[in-house]
C-alpha cells in the first residue's frame, strides 16, 4: 500500500469573547464582583454547553479561558489501495 499525501477539507472555528477582560476588571471595582462573575460565567458555560451539545464523530470543541474553539475533521485512512 501507497501513502496518500493528499489533504482532507477541515473546519476550524475561533470564538473570543470580546470585552472579557474589561467585563472582569469592572466586576473587580463593583460593590459585588461574584455576582458579575457568575453572570459572565454562566454566558461563556452555556455557549460551551450548546456548542457541546452538537452531535457529531469528528467534531471536536475546547474551551480555554474567554475562547471556544471547534474543529470539523475528515477521517480517511492515510493510504491508498
């Protein structure tokens, strides 16, 4: 059997919570930052949450700080017949 060095079609998607850090320095000056906190908290888990719940083999989805990322792969077998 022969190697293929052929490429598969990917898709990769990037989301960042814009304003995070400035969400969190004014929850930091406020008279009560956890209850900003567990409201930006609770926004950024159900999106994850959702994202998540897509299902789906070979997507794949991570979450890191104020980013989520996805990634749609194709499986092949990396050798030609």
């Amino acid at each position: 059997m022969k190697e293929s060095n052929q490429f598969t079609e990917n898709t990769v998607a990037f989301i960042d919570v814009l304003g995070f850090k400035s969400l969190i320095d004014m929850a930091v000056e406020a008279e009560a930052p956890s209850i900003i906190i567990k409201h930006i908290n609770k926004a950024v888990s159900e999106t994850f949450s959702l994202i998540k719940s897509i299902k789906h083999d070979s997507i794949s989805v991570k979450m890191f700080s104020d980013n989520i990322s996805m990634g749609k792969f194709s499986v092949r077998s990396g050798h030609d017949t």
